[in-house]
C-alpha cells in the first residue's frame, strides 16, 4: 500500500543552524504535499505546504522542496531557534483521494 | 472556542465500556477526519467523512463506529476495547472537498483501556 517515509527520526542541531528532514513517498498520484508541526502536548499545525506543480517553495526561515521524478521532498529550517523544538510531520496526499499518508515524525530539538 | 474541539480531552475505560468521542468544527469545512496517534508511530488515518458521507474506513475494526449526522459533528463510538487500542485520538477537518489542503486539527482525546 502506499507509505511515506521519514528520516531522520531524532534530529538534534545547535541554535542557529539549519536543519534538514527528508520524506519519500510510494504514490505516484500523490500531488500536495504538507508539513505539520506538532508541540509538545499540542495538537499539529500546518507549517508548509506545496503542491507536485512546483519545485521549491519559502515561508520566511522554512523552504520545502519537491523532487517528483525521485518521489521525495524535504523541509528546510534555516536559523533555527529553541521555540522550534518540536514534532514535524511530512504527509502526502492525492486530488479525489482524501487519504493523507503521514511520515512518522522527526524529533528536533535544537539546544541554546 | 473557535476552530476545532474534542470532548472528552482525557478517556480511561474498562474493556466492557461503551463511549463516545466527540469532534466539533466551527470553520465551516466539507471533510471531517479521525486519526490515532501511538507513541512512535505514524498518524493512522481512521476514518473520512466528506459531505457526511463515509469515503475512507482504513482497515479499522468494528468496534470503532464512527457517526457524521451533519458536516459539523463526528463522532467515534467505543465498545470492547483493547488495551492496545491506547492513543491519542486526534479529529480533522479540511475545507477542500477534493481531498488535498491544510487539515485542522482538534487537541484530541487521550484513551487508556485498561
């Protein structure tokens, strides 16, 4: 069945740094492609997002980049910051599908 | 409150009980969601209503039974649960009816069968 893989699973940088997570996906229909944030005892919040029409899109001190031959996509955080310790999730999904795949998560933690 | 809530926020029940969870969206949105999230693992898509019709049911037993009765509400119904079935259940909603676009959230409800 269709999956998305998420790596890595614990990621822990230095304030100030950037950080990487990279997500692979199984469904070539797939075509948006979302990334939540999850706080501790929070529910999860959308961050960025892009769709399979574009290769690369920024919000301020996050990017997401879309490779679709290769069928994978990550999150770039540059300048990271304390508040940014979190869950993030990388999810896929397809037009008339309603069926998210969701990664398993990446731990970050970045230190002061 | 505004956006997307859930009652009960906390749920400890024997294996025999029957209960309810309850999810509520004030956005206004088509599509309604229910998901499980276990420690360490990936968001497990339960269920989805668009519309108040049923489009997807992952594979989940029969003793999660959800209900729709109108594009606001959902419900997920309990009975005979297993302690594996401990989690974090977490409700969605969506506006885009065609299945892709920013899904909310509600803060979930913590279930332990015990």
């Amino acid at each position: 069945g269709e999956n998305v893989e998420q790596h890595p699973s614990t990621l822990s940088v230095q304030e100030g740094d950037s950080a990487v997570i990279k997500c692979t996906y199984s469904d070539s229909a797939s075509n948006y492609f979302p990334w939540y944030k999850q706080e501790l005892g929070k529910r999860p919040q959308l961050i960025i997002d892009i769709r399979s029409n574009v290769g690369e899109k920024k919000d301020q001190r996050i990017a997401v980049t879309l490779n679709k031959t290769a069928k994978h996509f990550s999150l770039h955080i540059t300048e990271t910051q304390p508040e940014d310790s979190a869950v993030y999730f990388c999810a896929a999904s397809s037009t008339g599908g309603f069926k998210t795949i969701f990664g398993a998560g990446t731990r970050l933690f970045v230190k002061a | 409150e505004t956006g997307v809530t859930q009652t009960p926020r906390h749920l400890v029940m024997g294996m025999t009980n029957k209960k309810s969870l309850k999810c509520e969206q004030h956005l206004g949105h088509n599509a309604m969601y229910w998901y499980k999230q276990s420690a360490k693992k990936p968001l497990e898509l339960m269920f989805v209503y668009n519309f108040k019709e049923q489009t997807e049911n992952n594979s989940v037993p029969s003793r999660f039974s959800p209900e729709c009765p109108n594009s606001s509400h959902l419900f997920l119904h309990l009975h005979t649960l297993q302690p594996e079935d401990s989690a974090l259940y977490l409700c969605a909603s969506s506006q885009d009816s065609a299945g892709t676009g920013e899904q909310y959230f509600g803060p979930g409800t913590r279930l332990t069968v015990t």
